[in-house]
C-alpha cells in the first residue's frame, strides 16, 4: 500500500499538470473563442455559451469538410470540347493488321502438318483435325461444340488427333512473317519500310501486326515513324498486302479485341477498298495525373495494373486481363492469345483446360459477364484510358475485284482535317483542396497554420521546457 501511494499521487500530478498545459494553451493560443472558456473572470454561462458556440462550429467544419470530399470526385474533372489551331499538326493514329484466314485458305505447311497426324476415319485427310487447327490460329472461329469433334478419332489408331498441347508453340510456328504479308506500305504518298514499323504482337484476336503502338513500340525507337503531318500533308495511308487481312485504325495504347467494336475493315482477297475515318484527340492538362484515379474515371497508358500482362494500359488490354484472370479462376489456365507473352504465372491451356473453359463457357470473352463477376480475388472495373481519342468510321467503299489474285490494297484516309479535340481539364487541384479546407477552418475556428504549429509546440516544446524549469527550481530549494 505504501508503495502505491506515490504511484499514485505521480499519476495524479501528470493529470493535474495536463490540465494546466490545456488551460494555459485555452487561454493564449490563436483558435477564436478558446480564451473565453478558460477565463475564470467570466460568469459560467458565458463560458458555457462560447463552449456551444465552438462545439457548434466543429460540427459545421466537419459537415463542410466530408461534404466537399464527396463532391470532390465527381467535380474535380471536367470534359470540354475545344476548336484546334489551324496551324495545328496532325498525329496519324495506330494502325493494326491481323490475319484472316478461312477453312479452306490453309497454306501448304499446314496442310503437310495435319496429313503428318494422320488420316480420317474414311479417307486421307482429316479436316476435323484442320477446323481444329484453324481455331487455335484464329480464336475468332470459335463455336460451340468444336472439342467434342475430336473425339471420334480418340480411339483410331491411324486417325490423326487433335493437338492436346503446345498451341502457343503452332501458332508462332504457322503465323505469318511480316515480309510473307506486306508488299508495299504509304503514308502521305510516301513510301516507308513495312517491317521496320509494323511489329508483331500476339493480341486476343490473334496475330497481328501494330503501327506505332504502346503495346510493343515506345516513341523515339527505330521503329516509331514520327507520322506528325501538317496541312500541306494528305492524311492518307495505303497498304498492299498479299493476302485478306482485317485492318483497323486505333489509339496508340489498344489492342485487337473481338469483342470490343472498332474503326475497321475486313478485305478479302482480290478486293481493293478504302476506310474514311474521322478522328478526334483527347489531351490533358499537366496537372491531371495529381487527381486520383477515382476523381478522373481513367488511368493513363503508363498506369499499367500490377497484374497486367500488357506494356500498356487500355481499356480493351484491360478487358483481356480480366478475362485471363477469370479463366484461371474457372480453370487454372487461360487460352494463349490473352497472354502476350509466355509467363508462368499465368500457364497455357492444354486441350483439358478448354473442355473446362467450354463447359463454364469462357472460351470466348463475354464482357457483360466479365463486369457482373462476383469474385474477391478479381478487379474488373476496367476505366477507359485518360488519351483515348474518338474515332469514327465515315464511309467503306471497295472499289474493284481482281479475279484469281490473293493480293488485297487498303486506303485509310481521313476526308476531312480535324477542326476540334476533347480536352480533360482539372476543376480543383491539389492547391484549391488546400484552400478550400483552409478556407473552412479558418471561418468556422479562425485556424491557420499557426495554429497547428501553436497546438504542437504547447504540448512538446513548451511542456518539456516547463518541467525542465520546474526541476532547475526544485533543485534551488534548501533540502
């Protein structure tokens, strides 16, 4: 009992020397209306009026305060359309080509390829083994029940099977090279090597060629062609190519995606056919990537997601992100083409995996599924990118037919010079949240700044000098 004593009368002094420090800080910090409370002078209820008038204001500063942070994200950015320079150049947008081929446009490797499996049940070649193959090239020829075809030549000892592993590998080794698909490549009539600028790239179409794209490209690279053109340019670019093909026009950071609608064409072979397009950028302010992802509603291409397969980021490779991660939620394996690059976090398919894939019915991207994904281990509120531009397809016309001739011509032209863009435009900046705040505390508290450092220094630096002086002066004291 004796030794709790002074324990407790320490415990007591600290409380009572607290209570000073605060009464001492009520009566000489700068915070309108403190003073008032701890003046003894005054009768109890005007102190107690000035308490309600304090408490009344603390209310009102946090109200203000929570109001302005929810009004904050749905008015810190703002989209205007904006009249261009006449003087203003022009950046001719991404270009994708990718492959198209129909059952029975196989080349001879392939052919040899299947009749080296096998044979049919009732002749020498097994084109069920060909539709197959043909799917693992091009994704996009998928339909239901294809898997179950295969299994009729399970049990044929000289039948050729469907491939059960491996479909990166028949891909890559099928596709084709650059210099086998393009002849000839112009942009404003100028002729300019096809293969130094379009760069393969496996996409979820399937493979594909891309004209500067952020997806396998960077600016100032050997193979990024500054397609800067200035009044005096036609905004034109024709391709001759040797075979059908599906070009589309695109913003630098996409990707090809089935089922995502895009500026395109189809050209079969033989035909000759012109694209008009329009084509309006998006630009932002320099103090835009201060906001928060969540006040601005896009992320800009560098902002790739950690679990991002792409160099990118983008809304159609977001949506090809989450539909991998899906698959291998479903199924352990996702299918190839939805990883560009191997990687073995994220393992191929096998013939096993797309039964499991079919039975859940995920072989083919379903975007409405995708965003009713109930999963805790899946983000897939994909946003659009912050310089994702408009693109508009104006007019497709073919303009002739060559008979018995594989070889195709595109002409992507844009009739009309863009007059206007979209601009994203900061409302409130990382200052005007300073101001704003600032600007409440100081009406409802009369606080500032000072005030801050006024509180710390009371409770630190004033406090510890206070009892170092008691204590010089305890020492003074005659024993």
């Amino acid at each position: 009992m004796e030794k709790q004593l002074p324990q407790n009368r320490n415990k007591c002094d600290l409380g009572w020397r607290f209570v000073h420090y605060l009464k001492e800080y009520c009566q000489n910090c700068s915070l309108a209306g403190f003073s008032y409370i701890a003046n003894h002078n005054l009768h109890l209820t005007e102190r107690i009026f000035w308490l309600i008038c304090i408490l009344a204001s603390t209310f009102g500063v946090y109200h203000l305060i929570d109001m302005y942070q929810r009004d904050y994200t749905s008015r810190a950015v703002s989209i205007v359309h904006e009249s261009l320079s006449p003087f203003a150049l022009l950046k001719f947008p991404s270009i994708s080509v990718c492959e198209v081929r129909f059952k029975t446009d196989f080349s001879e490797e392939v052919e040899n390829f299947v009749g080296s499996l096998g044979t049919d049940l009732n002749g020498p070649y097994n084109w069920e083994v060909e539709s197959y193959i043909s799917f693992i090239l091009f994704p996009y020829q998928y339909t239901t029940g294809m898997f179950t075809r295969c299994d009729p030549y399970e049990k044929c000892d000289g039948c050729a099977k469907c491939p059960k592993n491996g479909y990166r590998h028949i891909a890559s080794r099928f596709a084709f090279n650059c210099s086998d698909l393009f002849v000839e490549c112009k942009l404003s009539h100028q002729p300019f090597d096809c293969c130094q600028y379009f760069l393969p790239m496996l996409t979820p179409f399937g493979s594909c060629f891309l004209f500067n794209s952020l997806q396998n490209n960077n600016p100032g690279s050997k193979h990024w062609l500054p397609a800067m053109l200035d009044r005096g340019s036609h905004p034109e670019m024709r391709l001759h190519l040797t075979r059908a093909a599906q070009v589309s026009v695109r913003n630098e950071e996409d990707i090809t995606n089935q089922p995502l609608p895009s500026v395109g064409v189809i050209v079969l072979e033989g035909q000759h056919k012109t694209l008009q397009f329009h084509k309006e950028d998006m630009v932002n302010d320099p103090s835009m990537r201060d906001i928060p992802v969540a006040a601005r509603d896009c992320y800009f291409p560098d902002e790739v997601q950690p679990w991002s397969m792409y160099k990118a980021y983008s809304f159609s490779a977001c949506i090809s992100d989450c539909s991998r991660l899906y698959q291998m939620e479903l199924c352990n394996c996702s299918i190839y083409n939805l990883t560009p690059y191997e990687n073995k976090r994220y393992p191929d398919c096998d013939f096993a995996g797309y039964l499991c894939l079919e039975k859940a019915s995920m072989v083919k991207q379903d975007v409405k599924r995708l965003f009713s994904i109930n999963s805790p281990t899946i983000n897939c509120h994909c946003l659009p990118s912050c310089t994702e531009g408009d693109l508009k397809s104006i007019y497709e016309d073919q303009n002739g037919k060559t008979i018995r001739e594989r070889s195709v011509n595109i002409t992507l032209v844009m009739p009309i010079w863009p007059t206007d863009q979209y601009r994203r435009q900061v409302l409130r900046t990382s200052l005007d949240v300073v101001v704003s705040i600032g600007g409440i505390l100081g009406l409802f508290l009369g606080a500032s700044i000072q005030s801050a450092i006024e509180f710390v220094y009371y409770f630190t630096l004033r406090a510890a000098n206070t009892a170092l002086m008691a204590r010089r002066e305890q020492r003074k004291r005659p024993q």
